[in-house]
C-alpha cells in the first residue's frame, strides 16, 4: 500500500512538474509575440547632464543614470497592437446641446454581407444594489436605424447578423452643464499613469518627454511619493489625507473601507464644485480602482461625470491583450479611451463652466515596465490635440505618477530603489496665468529643485481657487500640517519629515552598506520575518490561507545613523521561504537597552498570483499555502518549493 501511495504520488507530482512548464512556456511564447523589441539605440548620455536632482542643506538627490548598465539590460520597446481594420458602425455627435447616436450604414460591409441591424441599451448606476459602485442596470437593446437621441450617460452599442455579434461598444454621453458666471476660473485637470518614475518616463515614453520640455512644462525633480502604493499616494494629492498600511493609519473621515465614511472625505472636487466647478472622476481599470480594489467604493456618484460605469462596460467587451492587461477593449484602445473622455470633458465644459478632472490610467503601465512604451506616440497626439483646440490656453495640467515600479528586476536593483520613490511629474501653467500672476509661476519654477511631495501638489490645487478667488482659503492638508503650495518659496532646509515623508521612502538619505553576513545582521531579518508572521496572523479569518515564512536569504542590510549612539534605522532587504522578496526599515534605538521597531514593509515581487486566497490588505503580504505546495513539502527538506 505505501508503494503505490508512492507511485500514486510521483504520479501527481509528474503532472504538477508538466503543468508547472506549460504554464511557464505559454507565459514565455505570449511574452515572445506580445510587442516586445531591443532596446532603441538612444544617446545615453543626453538626460544624465546633471549630478543632482536636489541640492540644498536639508536634502542632497544624486541624479540617477537614466540608462544605467544594470538598468540597461532589461529595457526594449513594446510596440502598439491594433484593435481593429475596421471602421466604427456608431458614433456620437453633439448639436445644439443635445447628443446623437447614428450608425455608420456605409462600413456594414466590413463586416459582413448579411443584413445587420444594431440596438443600444442605457446603462445606469444601481446606488441601492449591494455595491453601488459595481452595480450596473441595463435596459432591453432598443434598436435603432437611423439618427436617435440619447439622454443618459453611458450607453453600449451592439451590432449583429443573424448569427452572429459583429460590433460592439460604448459610448460615454457629456450632457452640457449649466453656464456659470465665473466660467473662466482655469481648468485644473489631474493626468495620471500608474506606476511610472521620472527616469522611466524619459526611457518609455521619449518622444512625449521632449514634447512637455519644448513646449515649457514644469518638471518637478525632487517630487518624492509618500507611502507605498497608488491608493495613499493619490488619496494625499487629491484630499491631503495620510494613510499608512503598516501603521494602520487613516484619518477617520476618510477610512476607504467605509463607504459611508469614504464619501465624507474632504476632496478636493468637493472644494471645486463649492466654487461652481463641474466635475469628474475616470479611472480605465475597474477592477483595480483606486477607491475600490479592496476597498468600499462610493455610494453616490462622486462627481458630476463618473466615467466608472462606463469603463466597468468596456471591461465586459472583447478585449486583446499587451502586458498582461487588456490593452484593446473591444474596438479602441483602452489608454485612447480616457485620452478621449478627457477632451470630450473638455469640450462639454468649454465657455460654459471651470473643470476640475482627475483621470487615472493603469492598462499600460501596470503590469510592465517597459509597457507605456507602447502609448508614447499616443500622448503626443493627444496633448498636441488639447494645443490645436486651445484647451491648454485656460487649464492648469498636472501630469504625472504615483510612484515608480515596484516589482520585478528593476525594482531590485539600486537604482530601482530610487526609482520607484521618484514618479514623474510635469506641470502645465497657461501663459496668462503665469503672467497675472508672475511671483507665484517664478516660485514654482525655483521649487523645481527642491524636495516636494503630494501633500505640496494638495495645496498647489487649493492655491489655484484662492488666487482665482478673494473668498476661498487653503485648509492645510492632514496629513502633513507644514506643507506648502508649490506657488510659494519652500525653504532649502526642508526636510522629508517637514514633507511629510516617511524615513522609509526617503530619498534624501544617505545609508551605509553593511555587512549582510553578520549575526546582527541575521537577528535583524528574523525579527522582520517575525514581525512580519505576526503581522500577517493579526488579520485573522482573511488571512488563514496564508504560509508562514522563514528567512532564505538576506540580500542587503544598510544602515542610517539618525542619533548617534541612540538610534538607527536599518534597511534590509530579504528573500523568504515560500519565495518572496520583501524590503523593510527596522529601527533599532540604544536608550536604556537596545530595541527595536519594525516599521515600513515593501513586497517587491508580483504578489498577485500567490495571494488569491486572501481578503482585502493582507494580500500585499500574503503566499498562499496552495495544494502543490503542501505536496512538494515532503520532498523538500520541509521547505515550500517547486521541483
């Protein structure tokens, strides 16, 4: 009996070990024919001119080499993939204040030769359903032959033969907002892409890059993020609120958990419609929305046009895949679709009210460094577009990141460290406003090399009303009671902490390399790892399919005197078993005795596809303790492994 448990076992482990390469040499081939090329032979040297970012007493930034050897060998160009030959059977027009939906009768042979007839359904939030934010209702498909008009703000379109879809897609509709009497306050529009540092922006997207510099945008350098990833980072920007994952920290009125509470968050469109601004709010992958992955979401609509519904819908089409995220939702590009609701937005507000946007794009840059590559040519059409209409004449753009990428071989490398602490941002000041107001623009342009963070850009946005308005006055922003709008002088002492930045994430510290090897060296790891176990275990029920993990390796320990003889803080960096790399600050203090306190926690591999059994925050920690796991166990020396 125990032979042929034996046998029953080499047996299932022999499928594992096979399943194990099919999925790996699938993953390879999509890699192989999904747009990547060699690295574009570039002049290296072009954008290293400078040797630091920052220079000041309170912060030193050495400038970081844009094509680094070790940086070098992993970059290439993700060319474009077309979403469609074909031209589209329906399309929208706005005349007289109303919107139209006509079908394009003369492409119907690109499709096909059998008679096709169309029909659109209205799509409409559900605010009583279970989650508001998700719940969508749709009506029957009302067909259609010629010129209808349509009153509500998300429609899908669908097209078919007798036997067959031929065409389907949706349409965001832009009703006209009343005009108001300060129509010409500028436009602020918020522009941002996930996950991408200052240095990547210049290596994957070039061509925008020389646009933004030539035409006289401002580029904050010493723009350093405020915590680990997209959600406080923006939540800083856009309500000045702080939100620690390891501390457990979040301002009350703001717990994005609470839907109810998540609504009373003081943001800034709130503060713009106060001030007869219309509104908006876009984000191109719901899935992993900002307000939503793991979060409550909104109960009401948040602003005056919610582009949720719509891309929640575009979601659900046929999609064609680059860099593991749908790339084309049904017949358009799904980066191309925000690029469009933007101008869209702006044409629907032009000479008629002030708008205030927030547009967040994920499907290009998550999942792959070198991926917003492949939208370069994209946004120079798009802001040389926003040029030729005029919309730049009256709208401040703030274009940028969150932070930069924070997983995979970049990121382990030393200039990846740096990186992702330093996303990329470029501000779009209109002539007329530079010259009303002269001091301010002139400041802004000196505090470009200074050390500046969200909550600074948080009560820029705010400045931007009160110089617009005698009766409107900045609140300081919660989660950093000094910052500063970027319109005014910010001192040359600043430090990360008068920033708000936590020690972690700063890149104006200078650590020390230590010998990883050493007993105080490994005491350090295993009271991480055992912080960490702890950690983990303290999220209960969401987290009881998750291993416990024990040190493999210690890839770095450094070193930061904060006091000498009283207090350090180290940064180590460790591999797991299950494997997984995590990254942490450890402060260590010599008062009385020595002790130590762990504070931030970095995952630096792609945790996602080992964390699925997990709920809510715990995932960025999580490794599941799959089925073939427990099996490889017994063969590995009691360790979690592959073989």
């Amino acid at each position: 009996m125990e032979e042929i448990a034996m046998i029953g076992a080499r047996r299932m482990l022999s499928f594992c070990f096979r399943a194990i390469i099919f999925c790996n040499v699938v993953y390879i081939v999509y890699y192989l024919f999904s747009g990547r090329k060699t690295v574009i032979n570039e002049n290296y040297s072009r954008y290293t001119d400078e040797r630091y970012l920052v220079n000041t007493p309170g912060c030193i930034i050495e400038n970081i080499e844009v094509y680094s050897p070790e940086i070098k060998k992993l970059l290439y160009k993700v060319d474009p993939i077309s979403c469609t030959d074909k031209p589209h059977l329906a399309y929208t027009t706005e005349v007289g204040g109303k919107t139209l939906l006509s079908l394009n009768t003369t492409a119907f042979s690109a499709y096909s030769y059998l008679t096709i007839e169309c029909c659109y359904k209205k799509v409409e939030r559900n605010p009583t359903g279970p989650k508001p934010d998700d719940n969508l209702i749709f009506s029957e498909c009302i067909p259609f032959t010629e010129t209808v008009e349509i009153n509500v703000e998300v429609i899908k379109v669908k097209c078919s033969t007798a036997f067959l879809t031929v065409y389907e897609n949706v349409y965001a509709i832009f009703k006209p907002p009343r005009e108001v009497p300060n129509k010409n306050y500028p436009n602020v529009l918020l522009i941002g892409i996930d996950g991408v540092s200052a240095s990547n922006f210049i290596r994957t997207m070039p061509k925008t890059h020389d646009l933004l510099k030539a035409s006289g945008w401002v580029n904050l350098k010493g723009y350093n993020k405020v915590e680990d990833n997209t959600f406080p980072n923006v939540i800083a920007v856009i309500a000045g609120a702080k939100f620690s994952y390891h501390e457990g920290y979040f301002s009350d009125k703001c717990n994005p958990y609470d839907s109810n509470k998540l609504e009373s968050c003081n943001f800034l469109w709130k503060t713009f419609k106060k001030a007869n601004y219309t509104t908006a709010l876009g984000e191109d992958t719901p899935k992993i929305g900002t307000f939503n992955s793991n979060k409550a979401g909104f109960v009401a609509a948040p602003t005056d046009y919610y582009f949720r519904p719509y891309f929640i819908v575009a979601d659900q089409l046929p999609a064609k895949y680059l860099c593991l995220k749908s790339y084309c939702t049904g017949p358009e590009k799904t980066g191309n679709r925000m690029l469009n609701l933007i101008t869209g937005f702006l044409s629907a507000i032009d000479n008629r009210t002030p708008g205030f946007g927030l547009f967040w794009m994920n499907t290009f840059s998550h999942e792959d460094v070198n991926c917003p590559s492949s939208m370069d040519d994209e946004f120079v059409i798009f802001f040389k577009k926003l040029v030729r209409k005029g919309y730049m004449e009256n709208s401040i753009i703030i274009f940028f990141s969150d932070h930069g990428f924070r997983f995979g071989k970049i990121r382990l490398t030393p200039t990846g460290w740096v990186e992702e602490r330093l996303p990329f941002i470029y501000i779009w000041i209109p002539e007329k406003f530079r010259k009303s107001h002269a001091e301010e623009y002139k400041n802004l342009v000196k505090n470009t090399e200074k050390l500046t963070s969200n909550y600074d850009l948080y009560m820029t946005l705010q400045h931007v009303l009160a110089l617009s308005s005698a009766n409107f006055h900045e609140q300081p922003a919660d989660g950093c009671s000094g910052c500063r709008s970027l319109f005014r002088s910010i001192p040359s002492e600043r430090t990360c902490s008068e920033a708000g930045i936590p020690e972690h994430y700063c890149t104006c510290s200078k650590y020390e390399t230590i010998d990883k090897n050493t007993p105080n060296s490994r005491k350090l790891a295993e009271f991480f790892l055992e912080q960490l176990n702890s950690k983990i275990r303290s999220y209960g029920h969401a987290a009881e399919g998750c291993a416990s993990f024990s040190l493999e390796g210690i890839a770095h320990v450094k070193r930061l005197v904060v006091r000498p003889g009283l207090e350090e803080n180290y940064l180590i960096r460790v591999v797991t078993n299950p494997e997984a790399n995590f990254e942490a600050t450890v402060k260590v203090t010599y008062d009385v005795k020595e002790t130590m306190l762990l504070k931030e926690i970095n995952r630096l591999d792609r945790y996602a596809p080992t964390s699925y059994c997990a709920n809510g925050d715990v995932r960025m920690y999580c490794y599941c303790k799959s089925v073939l796991k427990k099996i490889t166990n017994i063969f590995c020396n009691n360790k979690y492994c592959f073989i």
